[in-house]
C-alpha cells in the first residue's frame, strides 16, 4: 500500500513538471551579436520570474530554454529544430538579428510554430509568404524615418548613407535612401560595404569630400563604434552622425567615453526615460527591476524581449488556450499595448502600430528627441567634438 502511495505521489509530481510551459529559442551569447543577445536573455528570464510569480501562462508555470547559436546563421535553423523535436517546447522565441531570424523563418513555419520576432526588422522576412513570423519592431525600410522627418523640419540637409551589407543594417540604408528622396532631402553619398572588411577612416574621407553633412551608418554595435572613432581620427566634424543600435547600449558611453559619443543619434525602440506602453511609469518601473537584478541598464532589446513575454502572455489568454493555431490566430488579431508601445500587425505578420524612437546623446545621457510628443530634449546639430 505504501509501495503504491509513493507510485501515486512520483506521478503526481511528474505530472506537475511536465505541465510547464517551454518556450524556446536561441541567442548569440557569444560572437558579434553577444550585447545584444545578453540583453535579451536577462530580460526573457527577469519576465518568466515574474509570469510565474502571478501564476505562469493559464495556470501553468513558464520554462524558456535558450541555447546560443554563437551569432551564426547557419547554426540556428538546428537548435530551433532542436527545440522543436527533441525538447518538445511549445512555443518559440525569435534569435537576436535579422539574418539569423531569417534563416529560421522556415522551421516555424515547417511546423506551425507562431514566433515573435523579438530581435529582427529587416523587410525580407515578411517577405517570404510564411504565416508564423510577427514583428515586433518597425519594418527596418520605415527605421530612420522619424529621424529623417526631424532634418527636413530643421532644414538639415546633405546625408551620407553607410551600411554593412547584412540584411538588417542594407534594408535600414535603402530605406533612408528611398525615404530621403521621397521627403527631398539630398543624397549626397550613399555605399553598400563588405560586413567586417572595410577601413572606415577611407570611407569617412569619401563621404566628407562628398559634401555631406550628415552621416548615417545603419548597422550594430561594432559599426556604429569604428565609425565614429573613425571621424575623430580624420577631424570630421559633421552637423550630425546616426547610427543604429550601438548607440543605445550602455557600452557605447564605456568604449567610446563621453566626449566622443556627444551628440550621437540613434533609433531607438524604447528607452527608460519615457513610458511607450499604457501602463503608467512602466518604463521606470521595468528598468528599477532590471538594474536591480543585473546591476546594469536595459536597452530596447532588453524591453523587447520583455514584451515578447507580455505579448505572448496576451496571446495566450485570448485564446484562453496552449493550442498554436489558436494562438497564431491572436497574434494576427491582438491590438495592445506592451513594455515598448503597442503591438498590432497586418495578415503578414508586420508591426502596423509601432514607431521608432529617435534618441540623442547629450551631456552623457540619452534624450529623446523624436518624436515631439516624447521629446525630452530638442536635437543638436552644432558639429560633434
């Protein structure tokens, strides 16, 4: 009797275990994506603590499984099958990077699996005709538009455009380029170059002698440094330098120190200084939680991932249901609000509702300086030290 009381009390337990909810998904946490991907596995983590807290997803306690696809492309598309077949998860996450979540696009859709694409903007993604991906972020061609809103109201004119040649940072660059044209700005240079094989300071003096007066460098963390180290090295000093992503981390204002990242703009997703969702201080809130658990400051990809966990939260309740086609049929449908702003998308898959922030540093801070409603310091366009 007391044999099949133990039997009964191990079932019970199994029972309880497997019960959980696996959500999986893989990160760079190492090789060239690892700030942003860190950022991001911090955040999944600080949500699932707090989900479980309130009682998990529908009564069922959250487990995300993260592996590291060591920011490569071809390694992804395994570990997602990975998840999917051997690991049993039920739901999936998106990677950090465009590239990265469009070499996986296909196994979601191979096996029905509805994927938040927490870390990826580029077009071609929703391009493809799949029915599984959903963005988070605007589609990266509309990503400097704001910024690019903001010039011609200030009559700055003369851009340079620079980009990499991975999927994310080229759809940012032909964006700018096609919207700059369409609001009549002046495209003064413009160049596609090879990822991780460029001399910046030679593509600085072109893009001087040009004629430009301000520069864009749409790619990571990487190009956004070497570039402006290289207008320091060749005494540069352009009306205005935007980058993408590096300039919202932390380790931007530590690798380059203050003098160098003054007057740096950036898009941005979010940013702690300003709520973007419905709920009131929000934003402080979810950075007092994340500074106080890792000691450092969230970025956007941070609050993204956040809200991946919030939207998918949402999702699941509409549905009032674990089953994937249900679930996909929310994520199509949702109009809300997450930690970012709110999330709605069109019957590809691509963010409707969201808009970027355009953020500059000033005096060793970043300020919002688009759009007006957010604005929390108006831009500066006196040439950068």
């Amino acid at each position: 009797m007391i044999g099949w009381l133990l039997l009964l009390g191990l079932g019970s337990h199994w029972a309880v275990a497997k019960e959980s909810v696996k959500i999986g998904l893989s990160l760079g946490l190492t090789g060239r994506y690892a700030l942003m991907a860190d950022m991001q596995q911090k955040a999944y983590r600080l949500w699932q603590r707090q989900v479980n807290s309130r009682g998990g997803l529908l009564g069922r306690q959250v487990d995300i499984v993260i592996k590291n696809d060591q920011s490569q492309k071809g390694l992804a598309p395994a570990l997602y099958e990975e998840l999917i077949t051997k690991d049993k998860v039920d739901f999936i996450f998106g990677p950090y990077s465009s590239a990265i979540t469009l070499a996986v696009s296909g196994v979601a859709e191979r096996y029905g699996y509805p994927m938040l694409a927490a870390g990826a903007a580029s077009d071609k993604i929703w391009q493809q005709g799949f029915n599984n991906v959903f963005g988070m972020w605007t589609p990266a061609s509309r990503y400097t538009l704001g910024f690019l809103k903001m010039l011609l109201i200030m009559e700055e004119d003369k851009l340079a455009i620079v980009s990499p040649d991975d999927s994310f940072s080229k759809s940012v660059g032909l964006g700018a380029r096609e919207w700059a044209t369409r609001l009549g700005l002046t495209i003064k240079y413009y160049q596609v170059f090879a990822k991780g094989a460029v001399n910046y300071q030679e593509l600085a003096t072109v893009a001087r002698q040009s004629g430009a007066q301000i520069l864009m460098m749409t790619g990571h963390f990487e190009e956004s440094v070497a570039m402006r180290q290289a207008l320091t090295a060749i005494h540069w000093q352009p009306r205005g330098y935007l980058a993408t992503v590096g300039p919202t981390l932390p380790k931007y204002l530590t690798t380059l120190g203050p003098v160098e990242v003054e007057n740096t703009f950036a898009v941005s997703i979010w940013e702690k200084i300003k709520d973007q969702g419905s709920i009131k201080g929000g934003a402080k809130e979810f950075a007092k939680n994340f500074e106080a658990t890792y000691t450092i400051s969230p970025s956007y990809h941070a609050a993204t991932a956040f809200a991946a966990g919030q939207i998918l939260e949402a999702a699941v309740k509409r549905a009032n249901s674990f089953n994937r086609d249900k679930v996909r049929e929310a994520l199509f449908t949702l109009d809300t609000y997450s930690l970012i702003g709110r999330y709605a998308v069109d019957r590809t898959g691509v963010q409707v509702k969201r808009f970027p922030l355009t953020i500059q540093w000033q005096q060793g801070k970043k300020e919002i300086v688009w759009p007006e409603a957010l604005r929390t310091k108006p831009p500066v366009f006196t040439p950068i030290k």
